[in-house]
C-alpha cells in the first residue's frame, strides 16, 4: 500500500509556528531597545510574546491554515478540473467541434505571429494546439464581471440564504471526506492492529454519517432558493429538486447500511483500511478463499453489488447530474431553481453541484474502490520541514495520486452516462427511486446481514 505525501496538520502547524515566530520579532526588537535603555524587560512584552509563540495560539492558527489548505484544494483546483474534464469528455462524445480547438486558434496569436520560418502559418486556421483550460478561468471571470440582481418581488434575506446554504453544506463534505492517511481534517490519531502490527493510525468513526448529513442539508437550500425567488419557473423546479433528492436520499443511507453491516464501520479510514488486505471470500463452514495478490475492494464483493449501484444512481441523482438534472432542465424551466440567479450567485449554485459530484465520486471510492490505496513503485528521501534534523520519504507514487486518479474515473463515468442517455421525467425520478431503489437497497441489507451471520462471503 502507498504511503501519503500530504501531512496537513504537521505541515500547518509549522507554517502556524514560522508566521508567529515572525510577528514575534517585532516583539523581540521592544524588548531588546528596553534592555538597552532601562536593563530591563518592557512592561507586558514577555507576556505577550509567550502568548503570541505560544501552543494554544499556534494551534488555532494551524487549524485556520489547514481548513484553508484543504477547501482551497477542492474548491479552487479540482473544481477547474472536473469543469475540463467535462467539456472535453461531451465535446468529444457529441462530436462539438468548437470545444476540441485550443489555444492555437487564437486571433492575437494568428496576426502577432504570422509567418514562422521552416514551420510556415500554424495558427491559420482553427487548430488543437493547446488544452483549453483557460476556458474555465475565462468563465469564473466572465462571472465576476456580470451584475447581481436581486429581484424586486423576492424574499430577500431568503434569496441571499440559500447560496450561502448551499456552499456551506457542500464544503462541510470536504470537511468530512479524507484524501490520505495524512490528508484530512475531521479525525484523530490512535493506537490500533493494523495488518497484526501496532501502529498509530488516523481514525473518525462518524466520518460516514458526517457526510450523509451534510449531503442532506442541500435540499433545504434548494427548496428556499426555489421559493424566494418569486418566479414560478424557480418554484417548480425547487419543488422538483427537493422531492428528488429527499426522494433518493433514502435509498442513498439504506445502502450505506448494507455496507455497514458488512465492514462493521462507519470510519473511512477503518474502511479503507479493510480494503487493502488480501481480498478473501468466505465459504461458511468450508472456510475461506484468498487470493493474495489482489486487495479486498468491497465492489469485488457479489454481496455489494446491489448496494454498490443503488449507490451509484443516487449519488448521480444528489449531484442533480444527467439524467436526473429535470430541476434545471433549460428546456422546460429556463435552469429552473437557479432562473433568479446572476452573476457570481449563480457561479456558486452552479459550480458547487460540481463540487458535489466529486464529494460523491471520492465517498464511491472510499466505500467501493479501496480509497487511497495503490502500489507504490519506489521512495525519496527529502529534509523534513516540520521536524528539524529528520528526513520525509516520499513514496512514489503517493496516495494523493491515486485517490484522485480514482475520483477522476468515477467523474468520467459520470459524465459518460450524462451525456449518453436523456434526461427522465420527474414522475419517473421519483418512481424509480421510491419502486425500485428503496426496495433494492432493502434486499441489499438483507443480503449483507445473511452473509455476515452465515459466514458467506
């Protein structure tokens, strides 16, 4: 199993401690002048600079610097990411020409560059030199730049609300989810067994349920973003969108029990940890089979496979993805819930359901796909910043790498299913998750517990 690169709270109470240490000397040089000039301390400033280099202090600053580190990580990296993951997964899949050209169709460059000797006019006519990523950028610009408005006739202190709830309950789920052994924020470190050997591990043994409730907030958000607006296109789609995800959030927890019921946990870090011993089925009173060479991933379980993809659909239908996205549908309610919404408003509502499709994508992954788990093929050995005098290896390739490759598959697959199917009506949304994904979640259960009392699987 590969090691983890990222060690937030050591690197942010360093950082903490080195940005105090600075606003100490200033202290320090006080201090110093009134050696000079009285041969004695200056009044007060020993206390303050205990206080201000001090752990208590040091620790809250830290605790600031990691929560920043880790929203900025979601929020601003891989919200851009997806965004051009997506583009160039439909352009290509639709065959959108205009989304394939880069950089090298560019007019500033086509009349600045001109001819370039033994290469000739590469930029005459459109070309795909060039990633397209600035696109995204050039988005969150364009939408900083735009007026917000609020209308006339709605519930203002409701309309203004409801963004804010809604990005509020979507980074709670950062919060909550790990990206590594060292790469989290909710947690602890204790002392367990881990492989038949003590170690000192992070643990969170409401990180699950954490999430699920933070999941659950949306609706509320959205319901309210619906109502306040005062417009009948944003009202049916906030009651849309709230009977949708309420509607699927059933199936969604019904599943998670199935699960629990078979790992015995609601601790990512315990379930990830389950999933890197060699993969094991049992066979009741005829003992066990094991194959060494392949790690015990719960979707490699017949048992979970139900609840593996009454999982999967209502993680798609909480991200209000295609095919379950009829609340914004532009083609009967003109973006539905979001209609009201301009400028950098509409930028939050819009862009955090990306961000929640990556929260449910890394949740598939940590309960499904063995997490942060992967091989590591070699180690460095670097300084290590935070503890002076020791060295930091540097397992390559780290378990950062390989949950978010994992979490970017999932996204992609996402985006395939989105882009491939048509959008389904709201009567059949709710009927496929009331008809056929609570009772398949139900039998899921059912399963999980007969094959942890029978010894099966």
């Amino acid at each position: 199993m590969s090691g983890h690169l990222v060690d937030l709270w050591g690197w942010s109470h360093a950082l903490a401690s080195f940005i105090l240490w600075l606003l100490s000397l200033p202290l320090e040089l006080v201090n110093w002048i009134s050696f000079q000039a009285t041969g004695g301390p200056a009044p007060g400033v020993p206390g303050l600079i205990d206080f201000v280099t001090g752990e208590g202090l040091t620790a809250f600053v830290a605790v600031i610097i990691a929560v920043n580190i880790l929203l900025l990580w979601a929020t601003a990296f891989h919200l851009l990411i997806i965004m051009w993951i997506e583009r160039k997964m439909y352009s290509r899949l639709q065959d959108r020409r205009g989304i394939m050209i880069g950089l090298g169709s560019a007019e500033i460059l086509r009349n600045t560059l001109g001819r370039i000797p033994l290469i000739g006019r590469p930029f005459r006519r459109p070309s795909h030199l060039g990633t397209g990523f600035l696109q995204t950028v050039a988005d969150g610009v364009k939408l900083f730049q735009k007026e917000v408005i609020t209308p006339a006739t709605a519930d203002k202190w409701m309309f203004h609300a409801a963004p804010v709830m809604i990005a509020a309950s979507t980074l709670m789920l950062f919060v909550a989810i790990p990206w590594s052994d060292g790469f989290w924020l909710m947690g602890a470190y204790e002392s367990r067994v881990v492989n038949g050997a003590p170690a000192v591990v992070p643990v969170n043994p409401w990180g699950i349920l954490v999430v699920l409730a933070a999941f659950s907030i949306a609706p509320l958000g959205i319901l309210i973003a619906g109502w306040a607006s005062n417009n009948k296109y944003t009202l049916l789609g906030g009651m849309r969108a709230a009977a949708q995800l309420m509607s699927y959030e059933i199936p969604m927890l019904l599943s998670i029990i199935a699960l629990v019921i078979y790992a015995g946990t609601l601790d990512p870090f315990e379930l990830v940890r389950n999933q890197t011993a060699p993969l094991t089925y049992g066979l009741g009173p005829y003992g066990s089979l094991t194959v060494p060479w392949v790690q015990n991933w719960y979707i490699l379980n017949p048992i979970l496979w139900i609840a593996f993809l009454v999982f999967f659909i209502t993680v798609i239908a909480e991200a209000e993805r295609i095919p379950f996205d009829i609340p914004e549908a532009e083609a009967e309610l003109v973006e539905g819930w979001t209609t009201e919404y301009s400028g950098m408003r509409f930028g939050i509502v819009f862009g955090f359901k990306w961000l929640r499709a990556i929260a449910g994508a890394a949740l598939i992954v940590i309960l499904f796909f063995g997490g942060w788990s992967g091989p590591v093929f070699m180690t460095l050995d670097a300084p290590n910043l935070a503890a002076s005098g020791s060295t930091y290896s540097i397992p390559i390739l780290f378990q950062e790498f390989w949950f978010t490759v994992k979490v970017y598959l999932i996204f992609i697959v996402f985006v395939w299913i989105g882009w491939s199917v048509p959008r389904v009506r709201i009567d059949q949304i709710l009927n496929i998750g009331w008809k056929s994904l609570v009772p398949l979640s139900v039998l899921s259960i059912l399963l999980a517990a007969l094959a942890r009392g029978t010894g099966w699987f």
